[in-house]
C-alpha cells in the first residue's frame, strides 16, 4: 500500500461513518479517494450538475443550498466535522439536488463515486455495510428537518 493510500486508510478509520467497518475493507476503499482542502467560499457541486463523488468532513463546515423559484437560494443544512456530505451519488440519475459550499476552510476527503459504487457491487458485504450506514445518516438527517420544520 502506497504512503498516501495508509494516510487515507488511517483518515477513514478515525471518521465516525467508517468506523464499525472492518480494516481489511477500508484498504480497497481508499483507492478511491483522496484528501482534499477547500477555501471558504469554494463550490464543491451544484444543484443539478452531476453527482459523481461523496465526501467525508474531517473539520471544517459545508452549507447546503437549495434554489426556490420565489426566495432565491435557501440554507437547508450545515454540516461540520466527521460529516458525511452528498447521497445523490447513489441514485439514478446521479444529480446533485443542493449545491455545497465551504463556510469555511475545510478538510474533507473526496471519494469516486463511480469506483466505489462498482467496488459495493463487486464486494456485496461492504456495499451492504454502506448503504446500511447511509441509510442511518439519512434517517438521522430527515429527522433532524422535520424538527427544524416544526420549530
């Protein structure tokens, strides 16, 4: 394993969304991924454009837009440190449906999500443990909007 490819195995072990995976798997994964450092005020992607990478927060802070046709762009969320960010890698069409920006300087790793969906289809256990745990942050994210909606 190359130096770069142990400095990313060792950042995925410490992030909370990969830690109940086993070691052994986290290896082939970070083949896939590269670290990564944003300026604040830089655009990781953009409502509509496509959707091919999902990112794990090391620190820093992401705030989700949604375009509204009558108010303009619209705060939905922000996510900071041991964030996971973006799920539209995952489903057909593959499109972004917010547009991310850095709040400010931000450490993340950025994951090829052409290469690990090809990799969940060819190792099914991990797949499995993925979407499971992306099916948890999700549940999570949607709870946490219906009580801001109901504030």
């Amino acid at each position: 394993m190359e130096d770069e490819d142990a400095h990313t195995v060792e950042m995925m072990r410490d992030h909370p969304f990969f830690s109940e995976l086993p070691a052994e798997l986290l290896a082939p994964l970070a083949t896939h991924a590269r670290s990564r450092t944003v300026a604040a005020g830089e655009v990781l992607f953009r409502e509509g454009g496509s959707a091919d990478r999902f990112f794990l927060l090391q620190t820093g802070e992401i705030a989700l837009d949604m375009e509204d046709p009558y108010r303009g762009q619209v705060r939905v969320d922000v996510l900071a440190d041991d964030a996971v960010l973006g799920w539209s890698w995952l489903f057909s069409p593959y499109r972004w449906h917010l547009t991310a920006t850095a709040l400010r300087q931000t450490t993340l790793l950025e994951f090829d999500a052409f290469r690990v969906r090809a990799f969940m289809a060819e190792q099914p256990d991990v797949g499995y443990q993925l979407m499971n745990g992306l099916a948890r942050l999700l549940f999570d994210r949607l709870k946490a909007a219906r009580r801001r909606l109901t504030d």
